[in-house]
C-alpha cells in the first residue's frame, strides 16, 4: 500500500511542476508577443493536434497494410510539418508568401500521410501467426 501512495506522491509533484511549466511558458508567451490572441493559441494547438494523430487514425482504419514504425513517423512528420508550415516557411523569400496565407494543417496532414505511407512500405509489419 505504501508504494500505491508513494506513485501517488511523485504524480502529483509531476502535475504540479508540468502545470507551473505551462503557465510560465503561456504567461512569457503572452508578454513577449502581445498581438497573439488566445484564438491563435488554440488554433495552433488544434492544428498540431489534427496533423499528429489523423494521418495515423485514417491510415489505421483505411489501410491493412499500415505499420506500427509508419503511424510513430506519420505522427512526427505531421506535428513537425505544423511548426515548419507556420513558422518557418512563411519567413522563406519568394515563396513564403504564400504559406503565410494557407492554414499549415493541410500540408501538415498531407506530410503526415506520405511519411506514414512511405515508412509504412519500407518497414511492414511483421507477419504473425495466427492462434485460432
């Protein structure tokens, strides 16, 4: 029982401290870049949200041949490609106009799905056998 209450212990430490992180990080945020709205917060955040797990949900229902190592890498590229799309290709001479004006989950969900497509065709599943 004690080591139930010792888990218990460190958890909340663990909330606690993740919790202090976040506020200090979104109160910095705030002050340094005072024309972001909380709207902008959110729909950056649900973007990430959608470009890191839809590839790998729809590849998963759609898709028998979609492998383990492809759902980690359409994951990774997806949330990655919402940092590069909104931050870092709007900022590229000559073409970076263009990205600054189109949402970034689309070619974020669009990376998502390729890198999970490709990783998927490279490295399948091992087969396994079958008990029944």
């Amino acid at each position: 029982a004690s080591d139930v209450y010792k888990r218990q212990g460190i958890s909340r430490v663990v909330t606690f401290t993740l919790a202090s992180i976040s506020l200090f990080i979104s109160l910095l945020v705030a002050i340094l870049t005072p024309e972001r709205t909380i709207f902008w917060f959110v729909l950056v955040g649900f973007h990430g949200i959608a470009a890191t797990f839809c590839p790998a949900i729809i590849l998963t229902l759609f898709w028998k041949d979609f492998s383990e190592r492809g759902a980690i890498a359409a994951m990774i590229s997806g949330f990655f490609g919402v940092l590069v799309f909104k931050f870092i290709m709007p900022r590229i001479e000559g073409i970076g106009i263009y990205f600054d004006k189109i949402a970034e989950l689309a070619p974020a969900m669009l990376i998502g799905f390729l890198s999970g497509y490709l990783v998927s065709r490279l490295f399948p599943n091992k087969p396994t056998t079958k008990w029944y």
